[in-house]
C-alpha cells in the first residue's frame, strides 16, 4: 500500500469483528511504533498489550464509557517514560517531548494496522490515574494513548478537513 493511500485511507475504527488479532500483528504494529522519530533518540515508549476481557472493560469505563473498546480483540495502551526524557531533555523532556515522541509512535503504529487490514482508534480521553492504577503502571511512566486494535466491522466515514487556505499560514506570526 501507497503511504498516501494509508495517511488519507485511514480512519478511526469503534466497531470490531471478533477474529482474533495475533502476537506476530501486535509485534509488527509495535516495531513500526519504535521506527517513529524521538527527541535524541530517547525512544521514551513503552507499551502495554491488554487482551483480558476484564481489563479491557477497566479501560473503556476509563475512557469516559467507550465501551466500543472492550470489543476490540486488543487494546495497546501507549506510554512515555518521562524519566527518560527528563534525563536527556529537563522539564522540556519530562513535559512536551515525550508526548511528541510517542503521538509519532502512536502514528506510525496507526497507519501501519491500516495497512494490514486492521482497525484502530486512537483514543486520549480517558482518566490517566484510573489507566495507571488498573495495569499498575509506575510512577514516571505516562499512559497517554489506548489504541484499540481488530478488524474492522464498518469502516469509518471520511471527516471534512479544513482547506489548505485555513490552516497555511506563510511567515506572518
């Protein structure tokens, strides 16, 4: 597939099949992750793979009752280390590059699930203490992403994007 195809292809997916989505599919959804851009090749990313039904639902509920979630065969919850970017970076690291770095990760992990067929949404609303508490992430350690994975049931429909008009600006900040 075109990466033009995946980039303007790609949509959010809230409803899923129940076939089964593979360790060897995660694994290359992971790796295409860990190929993103990152502030002084910190690679500040860590990832939880959730499958357990009871656990999925813990993170719906999270996700202010997106339970469309829990159908997902996957979900990945998306986290930055924050330490690791602090020691490279200070409060700069610690506060806006680690989120940079991993929204890269979050990226490339999307459109490469579109590109072998499986749905995902990327998903920011949700209560971060609750995501920490139920998988026991520690302290340091950021969830800032849930990204349910399946293959899609619909396909998303296709959003407006602003023209090109509105959002390029050229030297006049």
């Amino acid at each position: 597939m075109e990466l033009s195809a995946a980039v303007k292809g790609r949509r959010s997916i809230r409803s899923y099949k129940p076939n089964d989505v593979s360790e060897e599919e995660v694994e290359v959804l992971i790796e295409a992750a860990t190929f993103a851009p990152s502030a002084g090749n910190i690679q500040p990313w860590e990832f939880v793979v959730v499958r357990n039904p009871e656990m999925k639902k813990k993170l719906a509920i999270a996700a202010n009752e997106q339970l469309f979630m829990a159908q997902a065969p996957v979900v990945i919850v998306v986290c930055a280390n924050e330490i690791l970017s602090s020691q490279g970076y200070g409060l700069r690291g610690k506060t806006l590059f680690c989120l940079q770095d991993t929204a890269a990760a979050v990226e490339n992990m999307l459109l490469t699930a579109y590109s072998l067929g499986l749905g995902t949404c990327w998903i920011g609303a949700f209560e971060e203490i609750e995501v920490r508490e139920a998988l026991r992430i520690p302290e340091g350690v950021r969830p800032v992403a849930l990204v349910p994975v399946g293959y899609p049931a619909k396909i998303g429909v296709s959003r407006p994007k602003r023209s090109m008009e509105q959002i390029v600006h050229r030297e006049i900040f």
